[in-house]
C-alpha cells in the first residue's frame, strides 16, 4: 500500500475510533461495545499513521 493510502486510511481509522469512544461509548454493536471498540480503532489507525510516515520518509532518501 501507499504511504499516501497509509496516511489516509490511519487518519480515518483514528476519526472513527474516537467518534465511537467519546459519541457512542455506552453503545452495542453486535458483541462489541463502542467505547473498547473505538479504542482499538484508534490505535489501530495511529499504527497505520506511523507506518504511513515511515513509507513517506523512506521515499524521500
């Protein structure tokens, strides 16, 4: 994948996760309860932040 896809996919993740954590944090969804959910997400997506701009770093060498 892109580090430009990296960064955008990571920076969704992060939006998501943190709108399911502080909006929906007392919500179920399926097994899931939003709070714990959107946690994962956003660390997840800074993962995915950081990989993006490890690539992006790279490239410029």
């Amino acid at each position: 994948m892109s580090s430009t896809m990296h960064l955008f996919t990571g920076t969704l993740l992060v939006v998501v996760g943190a709108a399911l954590a502080l909006a929906f944090g007392d919500n179920e969804f399926g097994w899931f309860q939003g709070r714990p959910l959107g946690i994962v997400l956003v660390v997840v997506g800074l993962f995915d932040l950081a990989q993006g701009i490890a690539e992006r770093r790279k490239d410029r060498e």
